[in-house]
C-alpha cells in the first residue's frame, strides 16, 4: 500500500513539473484572463497648451469669436 501511494506521488510530481516547464517555454497554455488594455493618459483643460492658448485669445480679443 505504501509503495502505491509512493507512485503515486512521484507520477504527480512528474504531470506537475511537465506541465509549469511547458508553460513556461511558451507552449499554448490557454488562460481566462483578457488581456489588459492600455492606460489613456487624460489631460485636464489646464493642462493643455492650446486650450490655455485660446483662453487668452479670448480674453484679448472678446468681441471676435474666432480670434
């Protein structure tokens, strides 16, 4: 009985560490996680150079709109 649970053991031992090299080498290994989008960096209207830009050709000139 003990000699089968030693092969057991050892048979597991083999399936796991065959299964973390194959994963690791790049195999297909199939995960459920989706793949991470990436980050959009937002700039606030203070921070944007021609936002700033048209603010102060509209305090110069505020009888023309398109100044």
């Amino acid at each position: 009985m003990l000699k089968l649970l030693f092969v057991v053991i050892v048979v597991g031992l083999a399936v796991y560490a065959t299964i973390r090299l194959l994963q690791q080498d790049g195999a297909p290994a199939r995960t459920l996680r989706p793949k991470p989008r990436p980050q959009v960096r937002r700039q606030a209207p203070d921070d944007d150079e021609e936002f700033l830009r048209d603010l102060d050709r509209r305090r110069l000139h505020p009888e023309d709109p398109d100044a």
